[in-house]
C-alpha cells in the first residue's frame, strides 16, 4: 500500500466526523438564532415568563455545541 | 453584456492577478504560500467559527432576556401634569396631548359613559399614531388595521403583540390629570 494510500485511509473517518460535527452546529446555530429572534419578540412584546425557558434552550444548545466541539473526537481504529 | 465586453473583463481580470503575483514574486520567494490554499477554510476551522458563533448568540439571548428583565423591575415615575381642555371634553370624543414628555405623544378619550380613559399614541406593533373612532368606540391604528380597546387598551384585532401603554388620570375639581405611565402588558 503506497503513503498516499494509507493517508487517504487514515483522514477519510476524520473527515467524515467533521462534516457530521459541522451539519450539527449549522443545525444548533439554526436553532439558536430562532431563539435569539423568539427571545426578543418576547421582550419586546413583554412576556417576561417566556424570557427564561428561551434562555435556559439556547445555554442548552450552546452546551451542546462546545460538547461537540471539545469532546467528540474520533475514536482510533482498534 | 455582449461576448466581447465579457472577455475583455475576464481577461482584465486574469491580467489583474498575473500582475500582482509578478509583482508579488520576490516576496513569495523569500515566504513562500499558497494563495489558492489561503483562500479555503477547513472543516475544522468553519466548526471553530461555528462554537464562537454559538456562544454570541446565547450571550445575546442571555443579555436580550436580562435587560427586559431589569428594565421591567425598573417602574419609572412621572411628574403630574394637568391635560389642558379635557374639561370641555364631550362624551364620545377625544385629544391629544403630550405626556411624560414633549416627544411622548398621548390620546385622552371620553367614552360614551363619560370616563377619561388615557392612552400613548404609539401603536405597539410598529409604533404609527393611533386614532379614536367614534362610530365604533375603538381606539383603532390606520396602518395596518388593528383595534384595541377604549376603556383597557387591549388588542382586539391585529398584529400588535401588547396593548397600548395606559396613562393613569384622575380627576381633581373637574380637571383631568395624568399621573403616571404603565407599559401595556406589564407583567410584575
């Protein structure tokens, strides 16, 4: 098996991983500015009682994606 | 754009870049980069802007949400101020006047069961002056048809998302007096 070879083998998983990585946070920012605009139509609109389930939903997603970023790594073939 | 002018133009600009990388070929000798590498963005660097975008969008929800909140618990206080012909108000009519300050535009109206009732002039869906129509005993907004009540200012119909601010009254020997000035919708 020539290095080309080996290297296209050992980067194909990982980059298929960042991909599924950078679908998820596209779809997590999505989410996330449909929050932003939610939170200040409430605002505006003063329903404060909606202010912090908007919150707590967009801390959630903004864990979910420093999880994927700092703990999903690809796991080495065994 | 005829076929000739189009390849005038890319040539111009294929002629733009070969000039600035002669221009730029010493310098590329002595740091030598790829200009087209330059110019991609990896996975790993868009996921990166991805998680910094992620976090400015919970601080602005974050922030967004506590603003409303302190501003909410911050109830301001207004000074008096007796509204000028309003004793000579007829039942079933209205004016306006300027409450709490100049640029604050308000409606006082008399209903038909002779109550004051007192309103900001701002429409709380794009803030267009709202009028009293006496045919149909509404406060109604020209702009995009909306109604709201005369005696609470509540939305009867329409885009606006809250009810119009409420100026408070009273009445002292016969003259109208604005005392303060709630938010419509105003949650404690």
């Amino acid at each position: 098996m020539s290095g080309e070879d080996k290297k296209f083998k050992s980067t194909r998983g990982i980059a298929a991983i960042f991909q599924a990585k950078l679908v998820l946070m596209v779809m997590i920012n999505l989410a996330q500015l449909w929050i932003l605009a939610a939170a200040i139509e409430a605002a505006l609109a003063r329903h404060y009682k909606e202010l912090l389930p908007l919150v707590v939903a967009s801390g959630v997603c903004w864990l979910i994606s420093l999880s994927i970023i700092f703990w999903w790594k690809p796991v080495g073939r065994r | 754009m005829s076929s000739k002018n189009l390849s005038e133009t890319i040539e111009k600009v294929l002629s733009d870049e070969r000039e600035v990388r002669a221009a730029t070929a010493p310098y590329q000798a002595e740091f030598p980069y790829e200009r087209d590498e330059e110019a991609q963005i990896t996975r790993r660097e868009f996921c990166n802007f991805l998680a910094v975008t992620s976090t400015a969008l919970f601080l602005g929800a974050a922030g967004f949400a506590g603003k409303a909140a302190y501003d909410s618990r911050n109830i301001q206080s207004f000074p008096p101020l007796k509204i000028d012909g309003a004793k000579d108000l007829q039942a079933g009519s209205a004016l306006n006047f300027r409450y709490p300050t100049e640029s604050d535009t308000a409606i006082l109206i008399r209903a038909a069961d002779g109550n004051y009732y007192a309103f900001g002039q701002k429409c709380t869906h794009l803030s267009c002056p709202v009028y009293y129509a006496k045919e149909s005993d509404r406060i109604e907004c020209p702009c995009h048809e909306a109604g709201f009540d005369v005696k609470t200012g509540n939305v009867l119909y329409g885009p606006p998302p809250r009810p119009l601010d409420q100026i408070a009254i009273e009445v002292q020997n016969g003259e109208v007096w604005a005392m303060g000035r709630i938010a419509g919708g105003h949650e404690s």
